[in-house]
C-alpha cells in the first residue's frame, strides 16, 4: 500500500501544480482537447467555460482541505467538469429500467473468515483494462463483462475482452433492460445464460443502440449456468470479493463527480439511491482506513486510473454492499 500512497501523492502534487500554474483558460483549452469537447455555439462554449471556471474553484477549495488532512480524497478535472450537478445527476438516472427483484434468487454461501485481509485482483491477472461507456448509459453492461471476465481469468486464464455492446443491443425488452437507457447486471448475465457472451472484438463498443447482431450459428466464447447473489452486508461481499473473485455491485455514484484519488469518504455518499452498476474488484486498508477496489467505466481519466477506493466499513460506503452479484461460468 506504500507504493498507492506515494503514486497518489505524486498524481495529488501533479494536479495542484497543474492548476496553480495555469490560467483558467489555459485549462479549459486542455480540457477540451483532452476529452474531444466541441460545443454547438459560441454561446454554449461561453456557458460550459463559465461551468468549468466553478468547478475549478470547488476542486481548489476542497484540495485545500485534502492538504490540510482534513479530507481522505482529493478532487481533480475530468470528463464531467463543463456540466452542472444537476445534468451530471440526471445523466446518471437514466438507468431507468426496472430492478428484478431478489427475491427466490440463488444466494451465495459464503464461509465467513475464509477471506484474506486484503486483496487486488488486479494482481492476480482477473481484471482486464479500464474502458470508457461513454454517453451511452450502459453501466450494467460494464459491470456485468467484467465480473464474467473476472471469473473467466480465474478459472480458465482467459484475458479476453468481452462484449459490453452485444448485451446493449441484445439483452433488451425480454430482459428488461434499456440499452444506454439503462439496465441491470443480473438480466445482463441471464442473457448470456440464455445465448452466451461474444468478444468484444467480433462485436465492437460503439456506445448507442443498436439493431441485436449477435451471431445465431455459433455460440460466444463465454457461457454461464446461472448467477448467485451475494446477502447485503460489507462482510458478506469481503468474503465474495475475497474468495470468488470481482463481484457486481450497484452503488450511489453521484457524489463521486470529480474523484481524482484518496479513500472517499463522503457523508453524502449513502445507500438510498443506487444509480451506478461497477465492479468491485479488491479492498485493504490504508493508513487505517479500510477500503473498498472499485473498477469503474469513465475511462481512464477518473479518479486513480479509472478505479476508486471506498471507505468500508462505514454508512458512507455508497451502498455498495446492497446489490451484488456475479455469474456462474459453465
């Protein structure tokens, strides 16, 4: 964990010296060639720019706190700092479709102690890269290819990227999910039950909705039997997370915004409203503080490489205990 610490402390001095050193324009000119940002008029540039001038000046104020050691994370520029709160909030909400109910599922049983104290299985080779949805709101689709890569890694050594957009197009109206409207991993991984899973290089990401292509003749390179679901406790998934691999789970994602690294421990960041389908794929503990590994799917811009930590153990933890599930690979 010392080699997290000082990369965090380094990225941290990186982004105060980055902004104490440049204007606010020189920033709004990287941040737009940085993210491909363009803007319909003149107008709207001048909105997004004011927008941004704002979170700058959020970002400053809460860093301050970071260094003064009263914050546990630092904040940083990333895709979302020309929108307001309330676009970032509703582009989050538009994972409109209906949540199944986990009633009569399969539950894991799990041995509590099994798990080990701390784990990363990124080192282990069961995490594949940090991907970007894009505008399209196909969180459960991302969540749901990499719990299914995680355990194919585990069980077979397979590192093959699987197709997030064969399950946007495919696993719709029967399953009850809205494509980059919407969805939820447990239809995700009953789709592929039902028709198993393609590689994402014979069925690309292209972050909209599309007529279904999957191929009819020949199976995916990925089947499941079924799923289990995981009982809603923080000891409950540490022993998943510990003992079966990368685990789906559902959290509150809205205050995350401009997470740039550090343990997030934020008072705002409860369990009431779900609206983010990731993957947690590790937890240990830092400097006391124990956490929870979470790969998320905004790139490799956000937060620490595109992963966050989470405070565990806490009512702050972003629900991420209250929904959690992985497949069973056939």
């Amino acid at each position: 964990m010392r080699k997290i610490r000082m990369k965090l402390i380094i990225a941290f001095a990186a982004v105060i010296v980055a902004i104490n050193a440049a204007s606010d324009q020189e920033l709004w000119a990287d941040f737009k060639k940085t993210h491909g940002k363009t803007y319909k008029s003149l107008r709207e540039e001048k909105l997004r720019y004011n927008i941004f001038q704002d979170t700058l000046r959020q970002i400053a104020e809460h860093n301050v706190k970071y260094e003064n050691g009263e914050s546990t994370y630092y904040l940083a520029i990333n895709q979302f700092s020309d929108m307001t709160d309330e676009e970032f909030k509703a582009m989050l909400l538009k994972n409109k479709a209906s949540k199944p109910s986990l009633e009569g599922l399969e539950v894991a049983n799990l041995t509590v102690g099994a798990a080990p104290e701390s784990i990363d299985w990124r080192t282990k080779g069961a995490v594949l890269p940090i991907r970007d949805q894009g505008q399209c709101g196909s969180c459960w689709a991302f969540s749901t290819v990499a719990s299914v890569e995680g355990q194919a890694a585990i069980k077979s050594g397979s590192q093959i990227p699987l197709s997030q957009q064969q399950l946007v197009d495919c696993a719709t109206y029967e399953y009850h999910n809205s494509g980059c409207d919407g969805g939820y991993m447990l239809r995700g991984f009953e789709y592929i039950r039902d028709h198993s899973l393609e590689s994402e290089a014979d069925y690309p990401y292209t972050a909209r909705d599309e007529r279904c292509k999957a191929n009819d003749r020949r199976k995916g390179i990925v089947e499941l039997t079924g799923y289990k679901t995981v009982p809603a406790t923080e000891e409950s998934l540490k022993e998943a997370v510990g003992t079966i691999g990368p685990i789906s789970v559902a959290v509150n994602s809205i205050p995350w915004r401009h997470y740039g690294g550090g343990v997030f421990n934020n008072n705002a960041c409860t369990g009431l409203e779900l609206d983010h389908g990731v993957t947690a794929v590790g937890y240990g503990t830092e400097n006391g503080l124990k956490f929870w590994l979470v790969k998320n799917s905004w790139g490799t811009g956000f937060g620490e490489s595109g992963y966050i930590r989470i405070i565990r153990d806490s009512t702050h933890n972003c629900g991420v205990e209250k929904d959690a599930s992985y497949p069973i690979l056939a």
